[in-house]
C-alpha cells in the first residue's frame, strides 16, 4: 500500500521517534509500505517520521537497479569518520528542494532487519549521506534545517510559492 509522505513544514516532521520495542506482523507490513512508497517515488530512502509513524524505522536503497533493500529497525551510527562529505541532497518531504549538505564521508552503523535479526554495515558515498539524513528525520530534522538561515528563508519562500501554483 502506497503511503502518504508529509510535506515539509509539517510539524509532525519535528516528532521524535520512539524505538520498536516488538517487529510483529504490524511492523513487518509497516516497512513492506514504506519501500513500495521510496520506489513508487524514485527515492533511495525514507523514515517512518515522513510517513506519519514515529517509530525508529527507515527504508534504503542506493543501488540502481532497486533490488538491494535495507530495512533499518531501530539504527544508530556507532561510529563518524573525520573526513567530510559534500553532497547535494535532496528530500521526499521537500520536493522540488535540492541543496549541498556537509556530512561524515564514512560512518559505522548498527540496525535490526524486520526479521529481527541485528546487524552491522560500514558506509561511504551515497549510503553513508542517506543513512544521516534518514536517522536525521528519526530525530525531527529536515536536511533544509542544515542549511542557513538565509537558505531556509529562501526555500520557505519558494514553498510557499509552488504551493500558490499549484492551487
Ligand atoms: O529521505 C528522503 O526523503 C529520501 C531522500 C534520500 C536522500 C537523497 C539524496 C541524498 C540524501 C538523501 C531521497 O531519496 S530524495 C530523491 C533524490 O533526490 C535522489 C534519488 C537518487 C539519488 C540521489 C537523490
Ligand atoms: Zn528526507
């Protein structure tokens, strides 16, 4: 089932996500939803939070050919290189909206996959800019809020815009 992605600047985009406690047939379903939405909107990821469901949970898939899906229950970096990354993001939240974030080039993570079972990854390039601005979401962070004040007046303007236009 197709869901709804919320639209910066809902507020509900600011909720803090509380961890799975159970992966039961619920959470499973949940995740299952969550992919077939990422690929229905050619993204490479997506938090629960911009679903509208604020539990630690987030669907990835950098790989080209979309047949390489990462479901992260409960994630966390356990570790952040030094060196930096610069890459253009962009967010199913805020369509249209694409800007240069600085983030770790290299980081360590720890996950549980929907059947329950706990696992780690090493990440670099697209991966490892995707899994932080997906646990970014889990955290109420949008990656326009890593952007000046300047930049975000801008991108609130242009919103504000596109949303008269298409009235
Ligand atoms: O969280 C989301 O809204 C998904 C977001 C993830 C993301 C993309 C690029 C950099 C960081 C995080 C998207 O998938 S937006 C779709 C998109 O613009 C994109 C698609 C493929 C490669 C790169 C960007
Ligand atoms: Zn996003």
């Amino acid at each position: 089932m197709l869901l709804p992605i919320l639209n910066y600047p809902h507020p509900n985009l600011h909720i803090v996500a509380k961890p799975v406690d159970t992966i039961d047939d619920s959470i499973v379903q949940l995740t299952k939803d969550m992919a077939e939405t990422m690929y229905a909107s050619n993204g490479v990821g997506l938090a629960a939070t911009q679903v509208d469901v604020h539990k630690r949970i987030v669907v990835i898939d950098v790989s080209e050919t979309q047949d390489d899906l990462l479901v992260l229950i409960n994630p966390e970096i356990t570790w952040y290189s030094d060196e930096k990354i610069v890459y253009e993001e962009g967010c199913l939240s805020v369509p249209g909206i694409y800007d240069k974030v600085e983030r770790a080039a290299r980081i360590k993570v720890k996950a549980t996959n929907e059947k329950g079972e706990d696992y780690t990854f090493d990440a670099d390039g697209l991966l490892a800019v995707c899994v932080q601005h997906e646990l970014d979401h889990l955290i109420g962070k949008v990656f326009v809020e890593r952007l000046s004040e300047l930049k975000q007046t801008r991108i609130k303007t242009k919103i504000k815009k596109m949303a008269k236009r298409t009235l």
